[in-house]
C-alpha cells in the first residue's frame, strides 16, 4: 500500500508554495519517465550489440536485455501515469494567496 501525500491537501486552499511543490512534483515525474525510456533504449541497443556480436553467451545475454527493455520501458509509463492521475485534481484548480 502506497501513501499519497496530497490526500490531506484541499485543492481549493493551495497557495503559491503548495502550487510550486507541485509544479515540481510533476517535473520531477516526467524526469523518472525519461528516465526509464533511456533504460529501454539502452538495454535495446546494448542487446542487439551482444547479439551482433555473435558468441553464444553473449546472444543469450542480448536476448534478456531485449527482453526486459519493453519491461523497463512499460513500468516506467504506468508509473508516470499513476502519479499524473494523483497529482490531476491539484492542477486543475486556481492559486489561492
């Protein structure tokens, strides 16, 4: 079970610094989704690598490093979702002060 920090917070009462800690929440959201794509795409390209080069140990290796790249990538998504979905009510509303 998760803890979701702005449970206790009314979106209606958010002032300019609660409004900035969610601006950065959200940016600091996107950077860990960027992240996780870069993982992806190397674990692609070092994958292929491996399997270009041809050794049987090395292929196998390739092979589970392209296996879990969709994986990497396909957590990361969900995860950024999760959160943009959390963090949704708290943007849609005015700053109060």
């Amino acid at each position: 079970m998760s803890y979701d920090a702005y449970a206790d917070l009314d979106p209606d009462a958010l002032t300019l610094r609660d409004r900035l800690a969610t601006d950065r929440t959200v940016l600091a959201n996107e950077r860990t989704l960027l992240a996780h794509v870069r993982t992806a795409l190397g674990l692609i390209g070092g994958g292929g690598a491996l399997i270009y080069l041809g050794n049987d140990s090395l292929v196998a290796i390739g092979v589970v490093f392209m296996t879990i790249a969709p994986m990497a990538f396909g957590y990361g998504l969900w995860r950024y979702l999760r959160v943009r979905k959390k963090l949704k009510p708290l943007l849609a509303k005015p700053v109060v002060g």
